[in-house]
C-alpha cells in the first residue's frame, strides 16, 4: 500500500505548553489531529474550570488562521480539587476530562495527588457524572526501579480504584509495559488505554545505544524489547480499548541536554508517519483507522471526525530539522528507523 487516506485523527494525550513554545508547537498538532486532549501540567498548573478556560483561549489564539482544531482541556487533580468546580466545567463544556498526576511522577506534577486514596470523594463525583480520569500510572516511591513504577502502580493503586469505582471511567495514559496491556485487557469497559509513537518504535536501548540519548528519554521510560512488542499487539489487534495518543511534549534542546534533563519527546510532527510505519511493519495497515480515528472517540462519547488526512509512502527520510523557538531549538522525534512514511499535505 503506497497511499492511505483516514478518518481525521484525535491525538488524545497532548502538551502543548504556554507562551512561546505554545505558539510555536500548535500548528503541527492542529495539521494532523482535529481534536486533542490537551495536559494541564503547565506551570503553574490548569486545576480550576476559569483557569481551563482561560488556557483554551490562549490556545486558540497561537493557530493558525482559519484552523478547526478543537483542544479538548482538561484539569490538574491535586490533593485539594473541588468536585463541585470539576462537575461544573463538565457540564458547560470547558471541561473534558481529569488529570492524576502522583506528586513528583513527571514534569511540572510537583502540585500533584499525594494520596490518591484520599480523593475518593472526587471520584465517586467523576463516576457518577460520566467524566473520565487520566491517569499517569507510575508510583513515586525511592525504592521502586524506575522501569517498574507501572507495574507497582498497578499492583497498589489502579485494582484498588477500579474495584471500589468500577463504573469511573479510567483511561491509562501512555502504556508501556505488558502488564499495563493486561491490565487494560483484564478491566472492564470503563477502563482503556493510550498508547504513543515513541513506546511502539523504541525500547528502552534507544536511550543508550552509542552514549546517552536524552531526546529518547521520556516518563514513563521506554520499557524491554518483550514489553514494547506487546504495545505492538495491542495497538495492531483491533482492541478498541487501545487508541492513539502521542504524549508529544516539547522542551528546548538546552533543557533536554542539561546535567538533569527533562523527560519528554516532542513528536507532533511525525507522529502518524510513525504510527503508519509499526502498522505496515506489522501488516495491519488495515487497522490503523480504528486505533487512530474511531477507538478513541467512541471511548470519550464524542462523534467520529468527517474530513480525511493521507499518508504516503516515500523513500526513507532524513531526520527533519528541529524547530526554533526563540533562542533554542527543539528535536523533533524520530525512531531509529528512518520513516517511509509522510502525511501529505493539501494539493499534494
């Protein structure tokens, strides 16, 4: 297949930051993607509906003119969120979704949930007004190995939320281990998964081969060879619990190549090349509209887009140069094989 034209896709997991960078990253998410569920990690935080309001604007206003993109906002959880606040920005339509970051797990989640125990009430709030809850699955604990923060997190606080909430609706944001996989598998249907470009085309070797790559170094961490091939499985077997979300996060190269680099990758635009090229690798082609285009919104309630977007088949390319912002730059994600694969532009 040289050519493949879908149903517009959703990104559903994406950061797009504030001020300059924002300006600088939206307009690739809004070429590929009509809609995103954008993260409320900024700093300070997005954790009222004013404040989701208030950053959808600035977004709007940093697109291109006469774009169509939707961001969809979501709201930061912390220790002290107000479930009344939360319903209300569900019910007007600023509100999409909620965010569980664990104290310290990732960038900016400082003002994170330090019990997530302790927010019950909010989602027995949640579960009962239909609003879904986003969770970066990763405990914080010191003595827990760094590749295994998932499944720990599994073991001591998603069975338990699941078992005590089982009509909340839980998507498991950026799954990257194989017990994740069988977790989301094993859930009911409230419980579904995204998963990114980066977890599919990497392990964790990428972070390492020839020297320390930190433009490969995300939270979470690319897992084993074994748990990326179950990633694959999952998002090329037609499970409708499994859809694309990109988890594109920019930082400036000055910051990702410091002494304490910053976790992320920045893959807006080259994440359906990316995606297309795990699905040909894996003769599934023919699936890839579901995961991208039609899982997700089902999952979320929302209608499937109506406008198209085609990919093309080209010669492998080289890596794109990386985007200026300001006085720095930043790396556009690529994986290490080189992409055959581009998302043709209009009049193409």
């Amino acid at each position: 297949m040289e050519r493949l034209t879908l149903i517009r896709p959703d990104d559903w997991h994406a950061h797009l930051r504030d001020g300059p960078i924002l300006s600088a990253v939206a307009a690739a998410t809004a070429r590929h993607f009509a809609r995103a569920i954008v993260m409320p990690n900024l700093s300070p935080p997005v954790t009222t509906t004013a404040q989701a309001a208030a950053y959808r604007e600035r977004i709007r206003a940093a697109l291109p003119q006469g774009s169509t993109f939707e961001p969809l906002m979501t709201a930061y959880l912390t220790d002290h969120s107000d479930p009344a606040d939360l319903a209300a920005g569900h019910a007007s339509g600023v509100l999409t979704a909620v965010k569980l970051y664990p104290a310290g797990a990732t960038t900016n989640s400082q003002a994170g949930v330090t019990r997530i125990d302790g927010l019950d009430r909010v989602f027995d709030k949640l579960s009962h007004i239909g609003m879904p809850l986003l969770i970066h699955a990763e405990v914080v604990d010191p003595d827990v190995d760094v590749f295994d923060r998932e499944a720990v997190f599994i073991e001591r606080e998603f069975v338990r939320l699941h078992q005590r909430f089982p009509e909340l609706r839980m998507v498991f944001e950026h799954v990257t281990t194989r017990a994740g996989v069988e977790f989301i598998r094993a859930a009911g249907a409230s419980v579904a998964g995204t998963i990114t470009p980066h977890h599919l085309s990497t392990n964790r070797n990428a972070l390492f081969r020839g020297g320390i790559r930190p433009h490969y170094y995300c939270l979470p961490i690319a897992k084993r060879e074994e748990d990326r091939a179950a990633l694959v499985q999952a998002a090329v077997g037609g499970e409708a619990k499994f859809f694309l979300g990109t988890d594109t996060a920019p930082h400036p190269r000055a910051r990702k190549e410091s002494d304490c680099g910053c976790a992320g990758v920045y893959n807006a635009p080259t994440a359906l090349a990316t995606y297309a090229q795990v699905f040909a690798a894996a003769d599934a082609l023919a699936r890839l509209e579901d995961f991208a285009s039609r899982f997700g919104p089902r999952f979320y309630g929302l209608p499937e887009n109506t406008a198209t977007v085609t990919l093309r088949r080209v010669a492998p390319q080289e890596p794109p140069a990386d985007l200026t912002v300001g006085d720095d730059t930043i790396r556009i994600f690529v994986p290490e094989q080189p992409l055959e694969w581009v998302v043709e532009a209009p009049g193409d």
